[in-house]
C-alpha cells in the first residue's frame, strides 16, 4: 500500500510540475526535460509514469478538475441556494495563487484542445459535467421554470462569462482585481436568475 501511495504522489507532483512548465514556457516549452526539472526528479522518472507529452497533458487536466471538484465539495452547505450557487462558480475565478496557476494552464490547455482529438473528447466531457453541475444548481436557484433549453443556455452564458473574467484576469490582473471579479459574478447571476415579466 505504501508503495502504491508513493507512485500515487509521485504522478500528483509530476502534474503540478507540468502546471509550473506551461505556465512559465507555454504548451511550447512543455518536455519531459522542463517537467522532470521542475519536479526535482529525473527525465527517466517522467517517462515511467508519462509515456509522452499528451499523457503529461492529459493526466495534469484531469488532476486539475479533481482538485477542483474537491474544493467544491468542501465547500461550507449554504441554506441560500443562490449562495449556493455563487460559492460554486466562484471557483472557477483565479482568486488566490491556486486557481490563478490553474486558470493560465487551463487557458493552454483550451487552445491544445483543439487540435487533439482524444484531448478534445476528455474537455467535451469535462465542459458537460461543469454544465449539468451548474445547471442543476441554478434550477435550484431559480425556483420553478424556465424551459429546461433556456435554463442551459442561461448557464452557458454563465460559464462564457467566467471563462472569459478568468483569462481576462490573469492577462491582466490589475484591470481585474478580486473584488471585480466577484462583483461581476454576482451581476451575471441577477441577469441569470431574472423572471422575465409576464404577458
């Protein structure tokens, strides 16, 4: 079990050393070399665990997205439901040192996407489950009604808003400080959860 524990740790800190790279090279200076260096280990050690680039790539977005599940699941339970829901798309925002890392890799890691079939399946299905979660949430939030295609096309719109304020932020940070970026989180949740009137 120990040793099964080690090769566990071990692919986690390979991970985050391929965060490190990218995030200081791009998905150019992404080698096993760049990798092994910043994960204080050797390029022999990279390659046991990652036979290629793709796998390095594709085991740190999977990684990423478990992290991220984990601190939604450890977030406090709220009796708001829109709270809730707020709480929840807030961590997609790169507020603290974690998620603003998380959030220049995932922006590398979009436009390699496109390009890599087997990469693009894995964000297809990871993009669906952000969706179905928030989606699930916002209905919550909104009580009965809308239509079950414009509930998902307000959430959709929610998360266009947070991917482009979380590029936007850690592009340039000065013109997106934290309490801007919350402040426009909560105006995209007014105009998603708003009744239309009516007729």
């Amino acid at each position: 079990m120990p040793r099964q524990a080690d090769h566990h740790q071990r692919r986690e800190e390979i991970s985050v050393a391929v965060w490190q790279v990218v995030a200081r090279s791009g998905l150019e200076g992404l080698t096993l070399r760049a990798v092994a260096a910043a994960a204080h280990c050797t390029t022999g050690m990279v390659a046991h665990y990652f036979r290629d680039k793709r796998a390095l790539l594709a085991h740190a977005r999977s990684t990423m997205h478990a992290r991220m599940a984990a601190r939604i699941d450890a977030l406090p339970a709220q009796e708001d439901a829109r709270a809730t829901l707020y709480d929840v798309a807030e961590q997609a925002l790169p507020l603290d040192d974690e998620r603003a890392l998380e959030a220049v890799v995932w922006s590398y890691f979009l436009l390699s996407n496109r390009h890599d079939p087997e990469l693009l399946r894995e964000h297809t299905i990871s993009h669906a489950s952000w969706i179905d979660r928030l989606t699930a949430l916002a209905r919550t939030a909104y009580g009965a009604g809308p239509a079950a295609g414009e509930m998902e096309q307000r959430v959709r719109a929610l998360v266009a808003c947070l991917d482009g304020l979380a590029l936007n932020a850690v592009t340039d940070p000065a013109a997106y400080p934290s309490e801007l970026q919350r402040c426009i989180l909560r105006t995209q949740l007014d105009l998603m959860l708003e009744r239309k009137p009516t007729p």
